[in-house]
C-alpha cells in the first residue's frame, strides 16, 4: 500500500513475484535489527526515520554523483525519470504482447496514482520505441485499408 502519496492519495498496488520475495527480504532484516514491520510501519527507514519525497531525491541524487551515473544531457536522473521510465515499459510490453493498450491506460494511471488517464499522458510521450510499436499494430490492422490512390487523389 501507498499511503498519502502526492495530494495525499493512497492506493494499493500489485506486486511482481521478485518485488515481493525483495521486500520479504527486507522484512526479515528489520525484524533481525528489532526495527518495526507491522502494516503501519513505512517500508523505507533509514537512521529510525521514514523517507520523505525529498530524502529519496537528496539520496538518490547522491548515489547517481558517487556512481557517475547521468542522463544524456550530462544531467543527474531524478526520481520521477523512474516513473517516466516505468510508464513506457509498460506501454511498451503492452504493446508488444498485443494487448489493448487503450483499456490498460486506467490499471497504469491508477497504479501510478493519478486521478485520470490524462494525468498519465504526460508521461507517455511519442519515443521512438513506442511510435514504432504503435505504427507496427496499425500497420497491421488498417495497412490494408491504406492504398497508393489515397495518397494521389484517388478513390475516396
């Protein structure tokens, strides 16, 4: 669960087999190190504080300097470029398995916590991997109805 995220939403969402033997792992640690783990307690702790927005960006903008990891604009990653990063996979596998991307746009938006899918097309911008994705699917199921006279004042 999520609780109080951004605008103080909370949501439940589903996790991946690995994510959740991940976060059993870490359960078992705290529970070795006496820290809380009862279903109120925040998963991320760190020196017996929860992590706010701002301590994962400062910590996550710290390891990036150390590892030198950057962008390609030479810029440090932030931490919505995950999301940005996570919203496109998605598209992307949705895509590529043949499913209805359009009726999976609200499992995505309420998954990232947005109110609707148009708070979620900000993350959806045209990338090359997706356009290509996209034009294969309509290739494949209007490419027919597409024919050179259409292009050159032909039938209508």
């Amino acid at each position: 669960m999520i609780r109080a995220s951004k605008f103080h939403k909370s949501r439940l969402l589903p996790l991946s087999a690995d994510a959740v033997r991940e976060i059993d792992q870490v359960l078992a640690i705290r529970r070795q190190q006496r820290f809380p783990v009862g279903a109120d307690s925040p998963l991320l702790w760190h020196c017996a504080r929860s992590y706010t927005g701002e301590g994962i960006g400062f910590t996550m903008r710290t390891l990036f300097r150390k590892a030198g990891i950057r962008t390609s604009t030479g810029d440090l990653p932030r931490t919505h470029d995950f999301r940005h990063a996570f919203a496109l996979a998605a598209l992307l596998r949705w895509y590529r398995a043949g499913v209805d991307v359009q009726t999976k746009l609200p499992s995505l938006a309420t998954y990232m916590g947005h109110v609707s899918i148009a708070s979620t097309a900000y993350y959806l911008q045209f990338v090359e991997p997706l356009a290509a994705a996209a034009s294969e699917r309509f290739a494949k199921h209007c490419g027919a109805l597409i024919t050179p006279e259409h292009f050159h004042g032909g039938a209508q």
